[in-house]
C-alpha cells in the first residue's frame, strides 16, 4: 500500500459569494485542474460555514505537489481563465497536507461527489 500526500485547501470566502464560487470551481477550475493531470479527490461548499469551501488533492509526495501547482498557477490556462473569476472571491485560504491511504483517498471521492 503506497501512501499519497492530500493537500486539504480551506477557503474562507467574501460573504454571499460560496454560489458564485462553487459555480467558477465546478464550471472551470476544476476541470482545469483535471486537464492538468492534478488528482481531485473532492471540493465543494464547507457544510460548515456558509462561507467555506474546500478542495482536497492528492500528490506522490510534498515535491510533486510543488511542482504541480507552480506549473500550474504560473500558467497562462489559469492567469487568463478561472483565476479572474475565483480570486476575487476568496478572503483567505489555508493548506494543511497529510499522508493517506488509498482506500481513504477512495472514502473521500466516494462520499464527497462534487469532484
């Protein structure tokens, strides 16, 4: 059983944007994300917090996860698409990394279907 590192991004989002956000995340970004070859495990609105969202990523390792994400955020694919509309809706956002299973990987696709 090989361990993959999952990237958990929380987004802390501008009050009453979540619909607009989820909207740019599931029409754009995370179809981008997937063209990319990045492993979205799941993303959607935080149950939470009317303002929060999520998005869980999966990675070989703490360099992959490097080197994925700066060939992608340095992209013109992102600068000049999703980002003009995502940016501008996020207050803040925090990552917190961990090593998972695969089955976990597959428990978190599974009951999180928005990815």
């Amino acid at each position: 059983m090989t361990k993959r590192l999952i990237e958990i991004r929380s987004y802390k989002l501008k009050p009453g944007q979540r619909d607009a956000f989820h909207a740019a995340a599931t029409e754009a970004a995370v179809p981008l994300l997937k063209q990319w070859k990045m492993d979205v495990v799941a993303h959607g609105p935080s149950p939470h917090d009317p303002d929060a969202y999520y998005l869980i990523r999966a990675y070989d390792d703490l360099d992959d996860l490097r080197r994925q994400q700066q060939a992608f955020y340095g992209s013109k694919d992102w600068i000049e698409g999703p980002s003009t509309a995502i940016v501008p809706l996020v207050a803040s956002f925090l990552n917190t990394v961990l090593w998972v299973s695969p089955e976990t990987i597959g428990d978190l696709r599974r009951s999180n279907p928005a990815a």
